[in-house]
C-alpha cells in the first residue's frame, strides 16, 4: 500500500472569497490489498469521521465519513481544512488511520491457526 499526501492552497466563494488549505489522500493498494478488501467485504468500512472547513451546521456527519470505497482504484480524496495548521493535524490522523488499516489489511490475509496456550 502506497500513500500520496498533498496540500494545495484554494480559494473558493464567488463574493467574499475564503481561502481554504485541501489536503489530497490517494492510495495505491496492492493486487492483493485490493483482494482482501473486496473477498471481506470491507469496502463500507469506516475509516474516518470528519468534517469539511466549509460544511454546513446542518449538513448529516455521514456525508463526510471517509470509507475504504472512496480510496479504491486510485482515486483522490479531497478535504477542506480551514488553516495550514488544520491540514497538519489531519495529515497526522490520515496517517496514524492508514498504518493501521495496513495493520487491519494484514490481519484479515489470512484466517487464524489454532494454538494451545498452557497457563
């Protein structure tokens, strides 16, 4: 599994125009990452709960959620963060939640053997 993580400078509004730092994530899984993912079914899997700088109060938190899905074939993840140093904290859970799905990625390669523990 190969991680990608960028930040671009954005402006967006069409009157009062706010500028916004977006942080880019793509992943490139293996043949056999992309095997587990899809023979387990983890592809609605929950990696992330998260909320864009520029969502609305009401809008529903599982419009934001970042899932396996949204990181297959090489696609790019976009998200606004409100100030460098927000894009900074978020690239450190990005990373800190892509070392352990490898870790979860792992685990589910192969099922469990039996072994006998003496106490």
């Amino acid at each position: 599994m190969r991680v990608s993580i960028s930040h671009e400078t954005i402006r967006k509004g069409f009157i009062f125009k706010k500028t916004y730092r977006e942080v880019h994530l793509m992943v490139a899984f293996t043949h056999e990452e992309k095997q587990i993912i899809k023979q387990r079914g983890l592809l609605e899997t929950k990696l992330l709960d998260r909320r864009p700088a520029d969502a609305k109060n009401d809008a529903r938190d599982e419009k934001f959620e970042l899932r396996v899905e949204h990181l297959m074939d090489g696609q790019i993840d976009r998200f606004l963060c409100a100030t460098p140093s927000k894009s900074k904290i978020y690239e450190e859970n990005l990373l800190a939640v892509m070392q352990q799905m490898k870790a979860w990625l792992d685990d589910n390669a192969e099922t469990g053997t039996r072994i006998v523990v003496e106490i």
